[in-house]
C-alpha cells in the first residue's frame, strides 16, 4: 500500500514537472491547468507523512520546479548567481506547504484552504525585499492574454485563482463519487472565464484620448560595447543614426535601460555634455514638444564622505529645453541588483542601488496633457506597481528594459509575455524599448501592434494611444491577495476555536 501511495505521489510530481517546461519553456499555455490539478493528489499524499519529509520532498519538487522553468538563468551573464536565486526561491515557495502542512495536523485545514495559502504567498512575494513573482502562477496566460481579458478586474492573482480552482475541482473529479456534478462544475470553472474574456476581448474598446507618435529605439548594444564605450560616443552614435528615420513631428523617442556605458553624477546630469548633445539634436531636427527617454545610471557622493557612494538605475527625459525629469527605479532584482533585508550576511556582491526617497513619476506632458505610466526592466512584473502610477489623465505605459545579459535565452520571451499583461490589467497602450530583446507597441488588450525583428539596431515609429480610464484593478490592486489573507486568517480563528472548545469539553467530561 506504501509503495502504490510512493509510485502516486512520483507520476503526479512527473506531470507537475512536465506541464512546468511545456510552460516555461514552450509557452502552452492550457497546461497550466494539469499543473495546477497535479498540485492537489501531491498534497494528500503528502501530507499523510511525517511533516519533516513532506516539506524536503516539496523543497526538492519546488527547486526542480524553478530549474525547469528559469534554467535559463544559467545561460545569462550573471549565471554564477542562478542556483542561489534557484535555491532561495525554492525556499521560499516551499513556505505556503509547510503552512499547510501544520495546518493540516494542528489545526484541521482541508485541501481546499491551500488555495488561500497559495494566494496570500504569491500576494506577500509582490511586495518584500525576496521578491521573485516572475513565477505567478497567473503570468502563465501571457503566452495567451486574448483568454485573460478579465485581468482588468482581478490583475494577474486572478489568473492563479483560476488555475488553482480548475485543479482543486479536477482533483474532486478524480477522487470522489460525485462525477457528474463535478464534470459539469469543471466545464462551468472552464469555459465561463473563457467566455468572459472571449467577450470583453470582442466589445472592450478603450477610447483614445490621443495618439502620441513615438519611436523606440533598440541600439542593440553588447554589454561593454568597446567600439562605443563612451557615454558621448554612444549619443553621437545614435542621433545619427536617428536623421531621416525618425519623423520630425514625432512626439516621444524612448531608448533603453542602460543606454549610458558609464554612470553620471545626479548633480552633474542637468548640464553633462550628453544631455546637450541630445539638446542641439532635438532643436536641429525635431519639434519644440518632442522628447526623448532614455535609460542610465546615476550616482551621488554623500557630503565629506568620498568613498560613500549611492546609485540610482534611472531614466531621464530631454526636450529642446534640455533635462526636464529624473526617475529612479524602485523594484529591484534580489542579489543582483540589490541585497534584500537580512541578507548581508551572506556577502553576496549586487550592483547595491538605492531608491531614491522622493522618486516619483513627475513625467507629466502639459502640452500633450499626458502622463507616461514608467517601468524599468523588472518593474514591469509588477502591475500592482504601475497600477500606483495611474491617474485620471491620459496615460500609456513606457517600459524601458536592457536584455542583452540574457543572451538569447529562453527569459527574454518569458520576460515579454509578462510584460504583455499589464496592457490588460490597466487598459492601456505599452510602448517598450530594449537593448537587445523585444521591443514593441501594444494595445490596451495585449495585442503586439509592432515588434523589431531581430536583436541588432532598429527604430520602430508607431502611434501609441492614450486613454484616461482607470480600470478595476488599477484602483484597487491585488485586493485577491488581501481577501485570501482575511479569509485564511478567520479559518485558522475558527480552526484554533473549535480546538480549544473540543479540549474544554473534553476536559469537562472527564
């Protein structure tokens, strides 16, 4: 009987890691449901063990889990830092079983409360310093965002709801008697969301407030380019290779993160020979309202303290009048490109940026009446995030991302269908510049209206729309992962109740 229970449990972590590369990797998308279903079987044969077991076995499962679905961290430049993100994160997603877990045995949880479990982690993975959320289980539709519609109510927590319910209900399907009732509750899980979105994606038609003609420019710079290592060089470059490609009545030319080769003083940047180059080249070829974006970083020295140096992964805006807006990035990759709280222990070399303590979008277009929702690069997993940035004022969001660290990989095609869904969430246009990945316009419904074709240089103009809606999701967030934290909080009350009135009446009858 133990060993038929070992051989159940293996097949069900088989099919959870199979359906991961053929999502991860593949991007079939409708098998994000088996994954979800294989999830339920696991946790009852799990949890019919010892605890301690459970929880190394669920480790081992998570770990290969994320190999399989971000081995391509492995293939980046910085891949000496791929297994401890692999290591880290898996322990981190083996927290929600071990909840489980002692639930299970303390405080009688059924295998339906680990959704709410589940749902209060990838919530509470959005927002501290070991923040991993590439791997939400509802960033799997944006293989798919035309079935995900809906996102403009429930953003992409949403979508882990949906997995999660589709797998609890097939889970029922194959393990109790009630067949019939189960199939036609499973069809309902199924096609009623479909038919949603089928729906809004077929009526949904956001009304422009202005289209904004823009032009992004992907400078398919290697990393320490040596033949344009110069901040200087690389402007020069670029301008002239912007004359008679880019319209002169355009309105905003964005370029990527990183755009600089070195960074430049936050007190020197407003008068660099740069930003006065990028000046005369506006003026001489451009509008008076044209603007350019561009991505860089920034440093400060701290007053009579030389060695004390603080960076800022930034973006600045210049027109004909010169710089007119800085914004620093506030969503930051862990160990990379910073150390998360309590981890210094650890010694782990990052980049060290800081978030500026006033960073604020002040990119606000009086002339066009326009106000750019930003994200730098890793920002973009958050639409919580951009959601914070909207205001009743006609909007697109701006992401500006540098890819070229990920040399190919599998991550940059996982990295763009994210970056898809926050279109949906907001209902708004996206216009995004990469380095060396995938730069693109796409509508308010995740739809790519224009994309480059390759990884070298390339402009692509377009029209962008604007819109001043706020959707659902924007003025609440991820409002999912509140509920499901409130509603496993009463459930473990009730649980911890009913537990000390079954001691007391049993106390009584003694």
């Amino acid at each position: 009987m133990r060993q038929l229970k070992v051989l159940k449990a293996g097949l069900y972590a088989l099919l959870f890691l199979l359906s991961a590369y053929f999502i991860g990797v593949q991007f079939v998308w409708i098998l994000g449901f088996l994954l979800a279903y294989a999830l339920f079987p696991l946790l009852k044969q799990l949890g019919e063990i010892n605890i301690v077991f459970a929880t190394l076995i669920s480790y081992l499962l998570l770990l290969a889990f994320n190999i399989i679905t971000t081995g391509w961290l492995l293939e980046t430049t910085y891949s000496n830092k791929g297994f401890l993100v692999f290591m880290a994160n898996s322990i981190v997603m083996t927290l929600p079983f071990l909840v489980w877990y002692l639930g299970k045995h303390y405080l009688n949880y059924k295998i339906f409360h680990f959704i709410f479990i589940w749902l209060t982690f990838e919530y509470i993975h959005f927002h501290w310093s070991l923040s991993w959320p590439w791997l939400t289980f509802g960033h799997i539709f944006g293989a798919a965002p035309q079935v995900v519609q809906w996102y403009e109510f429930t953003g992409v927590l949403g979508g882990t709801v949906w997995l999660l319910i589709v797998g609890y209900v097939m889970y029922c399907y194959f393990n109790y008697s009630l067949k019939k009732y189960h199939i036609l509750l499973l069809i309902a899980v199924i096609v009623f969301p479909l038919t949603i979105s089928y729906l809004l994606y077929n009526k949904v038609d956001v009304q422009s407030s202005r289209q904004l003609r823009t032009s992004l420019v992907q400078t398919g710079f290697a990393l320490n380019d040596s033949l344009l290592y110069s901040n200087f060089d690389r402007i020069k470059y670029l301008t002239g290779k912007f004359r008679n490609v880019i319209p002169k009545n355009t309105d905003y030319i964005l370029l990527p993160e990183y755009v600089f080769s070195d960074s430049v003083s936050l007190s020197h940047i407003k008068n660099s020979m740069e930003v006065r180059l990028i000046q005369k080249y506006l003026i001489k070829y451009h509008s008076s309202n044209t603007r350019i974006i561009l991505g860089l970083e920034l440093y400060e020295v701290e007053k009579n303290k030389e060695t004390s140096l603080t960076k800022y992964n930034s973006i600045i805006e210049v027109g004909t009048s010169g710089l007119k807006s800085i914004y620093v990035k506030n969503k930051y990759i862990p160990f990379q490109e910073i150390t998360p709280y309590g981890f210094k222990f650890l010694n782990i070399n990052s980049e060290n940026y800081s978030r500026a303590t006033t960073s604020k979008n002040q990119f606000y277009n009086s002339t066009l009446n326009f106000n750019p929702i930003l994200a730098i690069c890793y920002e973009s997993i958050y639409g919580y995030y951009l959601s914070s940035q909207v205001k009743p004022i006609p909007s697109a969001i701006y992401m500006f991302s540098n890819e070229a660290f990920l040399n190919n990989s599998v991550g940059v095609e996982q990295y763009f269908n994210i970056s898809k869904l926050r279109a949906i969430e907001l209902r708004k246009d996206i216009a995004r510049s990469s380095n060396m990945g995938c730069s693109a316009i796409i509508d308010s419904k995740g739809v790519i209206k224009r994309i480059s074709n390759n990884k070298n240089f390339e402009i692509i103009n377009g029209v962008v729309n604007t819109n001043d809606s706020l959707t659902f999701y924007a003025k609440h967030g991820d409002y999912i992962g509140v509920f499901s934290f409130v509603i496993l909080m009463l459930l473990t009350i009730k649980s911890i109740t009913f537990r000390v009135y079954s001691y007391q009446a049993a106390k009584q009858r003694q």
